[in-house]
C-alpha cells in the first residue's frame, strides 16, 4: 500500500494517473459523439436515446465517476504542467526527432487548450442538461424533446460558431492528448510517430463527427 502511494505521488504515477484518467475521457467523448449522431436520424431516435440515457439507473454513478476523472486528470495535468515549467532546459547535447519537436509544441498549449474545452464543458451542461424542457410523446411514453433544444442553440450563429470555435480547440487538445496519454502509460515513446498519426486521426474523428452537427442543425435541423 505504501509503495502505491509513493508511486502516485511521483511525478511518473501522477503521468500514469493522467493518462489513464484520458483516455477514459477520449472513451467518453467518442461514445457521446457517436450517440449525437442520432440526431440525423430523426428526433424520434434521438430524444429515445437520450431518454434511455437519463432514466437509466446508474446514470448518477456514472456522472460522478465521470466528474471525478475529469477533474482528476485536470488537477495533476496542470500539477505537471507547472513542474515541467520549471525543469524545460533540454541539453545541449541532445537533438529532439521531428516528432519530439511536434509533441513539445502541442504539449506546450495543452493547458490553454485544456482550460478552454472546460469552459465549453460548462457552457454546455448549461445549455442542455439544465435548459428548457420541452416534451414529446412517443408510443405514449413522455420524454424530453432534446432535439428540439439542440435545433434551437444550433440555429443561432452565435452559439453555432461557439460550437465550431470549441471543436477546434478540442481537436488540438486530443491531437496531442490522446497519443501523450499512450506515451504515459509506458507503451509508446515519444520518438514513436506512429502513435503521433493514431493521435490525429482520434482527434479528426471525434471532431469531426462534433463539427458537422452545428452546421446540419443551422442549416437543415428541423425540416
């Protein structure tokens, strides 16, 4: 017990913690974007799936367990971040590869990008989870209009170009993230750039899958 504290108090167990807390999020972010995409289908299938989501009986534990990793893996990034701050000087001696050279880039602005996709995080449990009710019937059984509600903000430019904005932010935080969190974890180095292609490829996915709902509802969502 007393060596599993140690190890999650240095600096390696604390990267360790934080890859394993994101990839659990890079989980969470492909289910949900996959679990959106409903909304191409139609209303009827969006809103059941959502009603399934929120009655179902876990949700509570599955939300607290989802806040807990959230704010895991936010609290000791940003704990490392300030310590790599202080010890950056690289030797002389040594000549980062091409993508040593990218993940310092991209690790560089992990915070700004990190702080940035929290802030859209609130904005939008906001603006869904505790926005207007609307309700609709479906085989006589009551449920939330979700899609409706996302139709509306969508039809706002203002909120669509929001959206938009986040999503870019999001691709570059898993862009590097998600193959840093691999690096962590101990099964690629950093001199791997094939993780580096595995880590851009996540980020298109799920951003992409993200972009195109804001602009189908502002430009079709309803008809």
């Amino acid at each position: 017990m007393a060596s599993i504290k140690l190890f999650l108090k240095s600096s390696v167990g604390r990267k360790f913690l934080v890859g394993i807390t994101g990839l659990g999020l890079s989980g969470f972010v492909l289910t949900h974007m996959a679990g959106n995409m409903l909304m191409f289908v139609g209303p009827e299938a969006y809103n059941t799936y959502g009603h399934k989501l929120i009655t179902n009986p876990f949700i509570y534990i599955a939300e607290v367990g989802l806040l807990a990793i959230f704010f895991v893996h936010m609290g000791l990034a940003l704990c490392l971040a300030l310590e790599n701050k202080k010890a950056r000087a690289l030797a002389p001696s040594q000549k980062p590869s091409n993508c040593e050279k990218d993940a310092r880039l991209g690790s560089r602005y992990m915070v700004h990008t990190g702080i940035l996709v929290f802030v859209f995080v609130v904005l939008h449990l906001i603006t869904f989870k505790y926005g207007p009710y609307y309700p609709v019937s479906y085989h006589g059984v009551e449920m939330r209009d979700l899609h409706r509600l996302i139709v509306e903000n969508f039809k706002s430019p203002l909120y669509s170009g929001w959206y938009l904005f986040s999503m870019v932010i999001l691709f570059s935080h898993l862009v590097h993230g998600f193959s840093a969190s691999f690096q962590s974890l101990g099964f690629f180095s950093v001199r791997n750039c094939l993780i580096k292609k595995m880590g851009w490829a996540f980020a298109f996915i799920i951003a992409g899958g993200f972009f195109i709902q804001p602009i189908y509802g502002y430009f079709y969502g309803g008809n």
